[in-house]
C-alpha cells in the first residue's frame, strides 16, 4: 500500500481531534477531582508525566484506564513513598547495620 502526504496528515488530523484533545480534557478533569497531583505533558514529545493519587493498584489502573489513549499508549509506574515513611525505613536500616555492627556506631 502506497501512503501519501495528504493520508499522513489525515492522520495526523484524526489522531488530534480523537485522543489529544480528549485526554487533556480527561486529564483537567482528573486535576479538578485531584486524581492527578501534578504533571502535565511532556514538552517536545507525545507523552504525559503525571503523578496520581491513588490508595490501590486498581484505583491507578482506574485513573490510566479512563484516558481514552490507554489502549495505545505504555506507561511505567514509580511508586512513591512519603518522606515519614522513608525516614522510618532509614532508621530501620540503620538499627539494623547497628545491630549488625555489634552495637557500635563510628
């Protein structure tokens, strides 16, 4: 099959019209509800960052799933900690290398 310009840029067309448009209009949406902390898209690529608030993986899913580019896009998920949290992992780490340590700190 043969494409031509004029098909590359009906594309183009039907892809912004179709998924751009609407999962910014999801995405302010999601902001207003505060699913989504921050984020935006990505400038200079077809891509968003976003961080999303959400108490389960399903929820998360939820979020994604309800962006009408979910079938054609991947995403990677880093989920975070709270600062608290981490610090409390620190000083169980710590206890423990102490304690591994024989007690002695340096």
């Amino acid at each position: 099959m043969t494409w031509s310009v004029k098909q590359g840029i009906e594309e183009a067309i039907g892809f912004i019209e179709q998924y751009v448009f609407s999962v910014l209009d999801v995405c302010d949406k999601l902001l207003e509800e505060k699913k989504i902390a921050a984020g935006g898209p990505v400038g200079g690529a077809i891509a968003l960052a976003l961080v999303v608030r959400a108490e389960s993986i399903q929820e998360l899913d939820d979020v994604l799933e309800s962006l009408p580019i979910w079938p054609l896009m991947q995403t990677t998920v880093i989920p975070f900690t709270s600062f608290d949290g981490r610090r409390a992992a620190g000083r169980r780490r710590l206890d423990d290398e102490v304690h591994r340590a024989g007690g002695q700190r340096s």
